[in-house]
C-alpha cells in the first residue's frame, strides 16, 4: 500500500512538472509570434526588411533598377540614399534593441531547484519552484515590449522620410548651383564686350578714364563670380555624396536637367487630415503612450507574486514523499508604489509629447502651404509683369541698334537687365520646389 501510495504522489509530482513546463511553452511561442513592429510603405518598407533580414553593411549597394550612366534623376538619388545613408543605417540598429527587448519580454524565468544533500544524519531533500506570476505579468509585459518595438519603427519611417526631404533639398542645391553657374557664363560673354566698347569710347574722348576703369572692373567682378559659381558645384555635390553614403566612394555623380513646376497645395484643412493619417511621427507618439499604458499594466501586476513549489523527500515517515505548494510575497509594505508611479508619469509624458507632435504637425503643414503659395505667386507675377516687360525693352532695343539710333553698349546694358531678370526667376522657381519638398515632408507622403 505504501509503495503504491508513494507511486501516486510521484505521477502527480511529474504530471505537475509537466503541466507547468507546457503552459510556458504556449506562451513562449505566443510572443515569439508577436515579433513584427507592423507595416511600412514602400520603397522605406523594403529597405528595413534588408536590413533586418542581412544585417549591417559597410559596402555601398546600389539599389536595384537604378542607373548611374544616364544620370542620376531625384528618384534614384533617394532610393540610394534610403539604402546607403550612414545616418539612417546607423539609425536602423535601434530596431535590432527593440527586437531584442520584445524577444527578452517573451522569454520565461527559469525555474529554481534547490538540493540538500543526504549528509550525517540529514535526509535528501529537493525543492523545484516555478514562477507563476508570469500567467499573468507576461503577456502585459510582452504587449508593452511590441508597442515599443511598432513605435520605433515609425520612428525609422519617419527618419527616412527625413532623409528623403534633405537629399530632394540637396539634388536642388546642386541643380540651382549648376544653372547659377551657367546663367553666370552666359552674361559673362556679354559683359566682356562693355569693357572693349568703353575702351574704344575713352579712346576718342567719349567717357573719361575713370569709367572705363569702372567697366573693367565689373567685368573683373562678373568674372570672378562665375568662378565661384563654378567652385560651389564641388561644394553642393559633396553634401549631396555624402547623404547617398557615396562620400568615400569615385562614384560620379551628374544629375539630370528636369523643369519641376509645384503644383497649388491643397486646402490647409485638407493638407492637415492628409498629415494627421500620413506622418509616422505622429503614429509613434500614439504607439508611445500605447506602450506606457502597457507597461503601466504591466507594473500593477507585479504587486503580487506567486510562485508554485514541488517538495521532496527522500526519507519520510513512509519513505520517498513529494507534494504540491506555493511560495508568495504578501504585498504588505511593498507594492511597486514606485514602479506604478514611474510608469504613470511615463503615461503623462507620452500623452504630452503625442500632443506636442500635433502640434508641430500643424505648424509645420501651415508654414509649408504659405511658403509655396507664396512663392507661386511670385514666380507667376514676374512671368506675367516683369519679364515680357524686359524682353519687350530688349527687343526694342535691338531693332534701335540695327537700325543706328542707338550704340550696342545700350543694348548690352539692357541685356544684362534681362539676365539678372532670368536668375530672379529661376530663384523663384526655386524656391517653389522648395517649399514643395518641404510640403511633402510635413504631410508626410509625395503630393505629386
């Protein structure tokens, strides 16, 4: 009877040990199923699944579909830099913590075994405990570890977003750079004509020497800006090399010439819902205070500990003996006030900085419309007053000296009006695709 009695209590002990050790299992591959921070848009979606799939690189790679032989468009220019930035890739390795910490918020605490050795007098003894909390503390802070996980990866979409404003910002540095350059040129060769013109006048005693001193040195002047002119193409390029992570590398780089014409924003109403659905910082800040709130949770359920035991004997009044128990830590004087409270203000704080976000959402979007529809206006002003204006003086002017009422010097003079009229425009038009760029930005997708 003893003997079957001490059987029993060991198929329990074992049945126990067992149902234990699957409850843990199922909830192991439970979280390790929640492991996906959720969706990205394309092409930023792409390029973080690279690098979570192959890891950190150190070579440049160029993305796949783009050519460098036909010149580098303002697309391409993105997509190498999405895929070789060396501040976004740097960036990235925050998603590999992130993983790491869901994985860890997933993995169970082991199970504590304590022997005492059958020694003099003294009987074997065996305790095996098994944390039980975890049945109700881990899936909190498991939901807690996949908000973060989900919020640092709109962190990541946002950043690229980023990058994808600074390289369009810089590909338009190096576009104005080079038109700058070549307006520059174009009225140097007709500046250099003012000096011989002049010249020749002082010659027959038409001007006095000081203004054919005073040509010489605008000319000089001209001269020299069409140089730096050239030297600042060097400079804009570099940044632009070094956004596409190229800065290390003999790569060339020549952009293509293509006329961009922004077109008219949106209503500000309209803009602002297309922000408030778009911008992924504003989804981190709502997967921030998600995340606080889990954890919050996650906090309160650690108030109260408990712990399941299996005793054993290997010498009791009936022989071998082992039976069921639990071990708890009665929440008396210590009941994580701290924690909770720490985990509470992390809830405020996140609800401030969501707040915050929308805040700057706005701002943003709102100073973005104006500078564009202001820069239209301009740019469409000057096209419609100011440069058919010129073009008619110029034209007047040339069918004057054709016909010898007036010198050639008059018609250079009013040529150079008509150029710097020209340089004007293209910094309006500039500043448009700007202020577009800046608009796509802010409502946090393309609106081309």
């Amino acid at each position: 009877m003893s003997l079957v009695r001490n059987r029993f209590i060991g198929i329990k002990a074992r049945a126990l040990l067992i149902a234990i050790s699957v409850a843990m299992l199922t909830l192991f591959c439970l979280a390790d199923s929640q492991s996906n921070y959720g969706q990205t848009p394309l092409p930023i979606k792409e390029r973080i699944e690279r690098d979570a799939k192959q890891g950190s690189k150190s070579a440049v790679t160029i993305p796949p579909g783009v050519a460098l032989d036909d010149g580098l468009s303002e697309d391409e220019a993105v997509s190498i830099a999405l895929w070789n930035n060396p501040v976004f890739n740097s960036d990235l390795a925050a998603l590999g913590f992130a993983r790491a910490d869901l994985r860890e918020a997933g993995l169970l605490r082991n199970p504590v075994m304590s022997l005492l050795f059958p020694l003099g007098p003294k009987q074997f003894e065996a305790t095996i405990n098994f944390p039980l909390e975890l049945i109700w503390q881990r899936p909190r802070r498991v939901a807690a570890a996949k908000a973060n996980l989900q919020r640092v990866g709109k962190s990541l979409e946002q950043n690229a977003l980023n990058l994808v404003r600074d390289v369009r910002l810089a590909y338009a540095d190096v576009q104005v750079a080079q038109k700058r350059h070549q307006l520059a040129l174009d009225a140097l060769t007709r500046r250099r004509q003012i000096p011989v013109i002049m010249e020749a006048r002082f010659r027959v005693g038409d001007i006095s020497e000081q203004e054919a001193i005073a040509a010489r040195a605008e000319a000089n002047i001209a001269e020299q800006e069409a140089v730096r002119l050239g030297n600042e193409i060097n400079i804009v390029k570099e940044r632009l090399r070094f956004l596409l992570g190229l800065s290390g590398e003999s790569t060339p780089i020549e952009i293509t010439t293509a006329t961009i014409e922004p077109t008219a924003p949106q209503n500000t109403d309209a803009l602002l819902r297309l922000a408030f659905a778009s911008r992924p910082d504003l989804r981190a800040a709502e997967l921030a205070i998600d995340a606080a709130a889990q954890k919050a949770k996650w906090e309160r359920s650690r108030i109260f500990t408990l712990m399941a035991t299996l005793d054993m004997n290997g010498r009791g009044t009936r022989g071998f003996e082992a039976g069921p128990g639990f071990v708890t830590e009665p929440p008396i004087f210590n009941r994580n006030q701290g924690g909770i409270s720490r985990a509470e203000a992390e809830v405020e704080a996140a609800s401030r900085g969501y707040a915050l976000v929308r805040q700057r959402i706005i701002s943003e979007v709102v100073e973005a419309q104006q500078q564009l529809m202001q820069a239209r206006e301009s740019l469409a002003d000057w096209r419609a007053r100011v440069l058919p204006a010129l073009e008619r003086d110029v034209s007047i002017q040339n069918a004057a000296y054709r016909g010898g009422e007036i010198s050639y010097l008059l018609v250079l003079l009013n040529q150079q009006r008509l150029d710097a009229a020209h340089v004007r425009e293209f910094e309006f038009a500039d500043q448009a695709h700007r202020a577009r760029v800046q608009l796509d930005r802010a409502i946090g997708r393309s609106s081309y």
